[in-house]
C-alpha cells in the first residue's frame, strides 16, 4: 500500500533522515521506533508532503506522492494525526469533525460524525464543547475523529500516546487496534516502544536517521539489543 525507497531529508543543511526504506501492506499496523531525534516525525512529514524529501521515491496504492500537494495526499485516503493533536481549539468537538470532511460532499457528514461518536462516546457528550477546553486523551480522540471524517485507507499516528496518563495510553491503543480490525491500515509512530510493538504487526527502529532493524513486533519485542535500547532491559 505504502512504499517508501530510498529517501533522503534536509533541515536546511541537516541530514535528517538518510536513505530510509520500508513498506505497508493492506491491513498492517507497522510502527517506527526510536530515541527522540530519531527521524520517526520527519518520515511522516515526507510522506504527508509537509516536508519534501530529496531523494528516493515514496509511493502509495502504485502512485508516486513525493511532490504531491499535502492536499491532494489526503484526497488519495492518506491522512495523518499529527503529533500534539492540533486540532482547532477555538472550534467546538463538532466543528473539528466538520473541519475533517472538507474533501467530501456534506451529505453523508451527519451520519459519519454520528459514527464517529458512536466510537466516542466522551466526545459526544462534549459535541458542543471548545476543543482547547478537553483533556489529553479527549483531544486525541477528537483528532483521530477528524481525521476519520475523511475515510483514510491508511492512517498515520505521529505519537498518540503522548502526554496521556497509563490509562488512556492503553485505550488510545485499543482504538488503534479496533480501527485496523476495520480494515484501516496503520503507520504509527511512537515513543512508547513497548505499546507500539504489543498492537504492531511489523516494527522499524531508526537511529540518527536510519533504519538499523527491522522484523515482526513479537521478534522485536524479544530482542535483546532492541530492549536495551527501547525498552528498559
């Protein structure tokens, strides 16, 4: 579904990220792990269209998106939930959804923000609420509701778990998981190594702009080098 070769990315004079490559297939929940300063956001940035890559190629359903307009990438069923949420805080839990269906027609945008809804609950009971006036996880929440308002095939989260307390980190990842049973397919990348690799697929870790492993999570949660590094032993 997503296929990324070879790419290269530049702050300026910083080498970013250095011929990174990898895939997604239909279905999958794969994660990108690492240190802060990794990489992981700015991989997700590349292929979102926010921040050109230099070189290499980046592919989705067959189509070449590296010099896509970040527009027309969510147009195509590829949308991101960006890290810190940002969602509109001035709007109410409602008028975030709406904010979501932009790329299609208003008639069916009740009955998905009722689905959305149905999925969160909290968020229903603050439909009129101010976005800037909801907790951590509510906020998440809302921003991964908008951003099913425009029917992804494949969703990318840009760290989801953070600054939430344990327990909302763990029902942020049952919806991710729900979500994938659903059939969206799921780039996720996160700093909670071990909860990315318990719902992954498929793992990535990336060091200074690299990736150095890749495997199957369950393979990637008993690697001892992998532990030490991520996972506290």
């Amino acid at each position: 579904m997503l296929k990324v070769n070879d790419i290269d990315v530049f702050y300026g004079n910083i080498h970013a990220i250095k011929g990174v490559s990898f895939d997604v297939q239909k279905g999958e929940i794969v994660t990108l792990i690492g240190a802060n300063g990794a990489g992981k956001s700015t991989i997700l940035k590349a292929i979102s269209g926010l921040q050109r890559a230099k070189t290499g190629t980046i592919s989705f359903l067959d189509s070449e998106i590296k010099t896509v307009a970040p527009n027309n990438i969510v147009k195509r069923g590829l949308v991101q939930v960006p890290e810190g949420r940002r969602i509109f805080l001035k709007m109410s839990v409602q008028q975030n959804l709406e904010m979501g269906n932009y790329i299609h027609k208003k008639g069916d945008m009740n009955e998905r923000i009722e689905s959305i809804f149905t999925r969160f609950p909290r968020l229903k009971e603050r439909r009129k609420q101010l976005g800037g006036t909801l907790s951590g996880g509510e906020q998440q929440m809302l921003a991964i509701g908008r951003a099913l308002m425009t029917k992804p095939t494949l969703l990318m989260l840009d760290e989801p778990s953070m600054g939430l307390a344990p327990l909302l980190v763990e029902q942020i990842f049952d919806i991710i998981t729900e979500l994938n049973e659903t059939g969206v397919t799921v780039l996720l990348v996160e700093q909670n190594a071990r909860m990315a690799l318990s719902v992954a697929h498929r793992g990535y870790v990336l060091e200074t702009g690299r990736i150095v492993a890749t495997d199957d999570a369950k393979k990637l949660l008993d690697n001892e080098a992998v532990r030490k590094a991520y996972l506290g032993g």
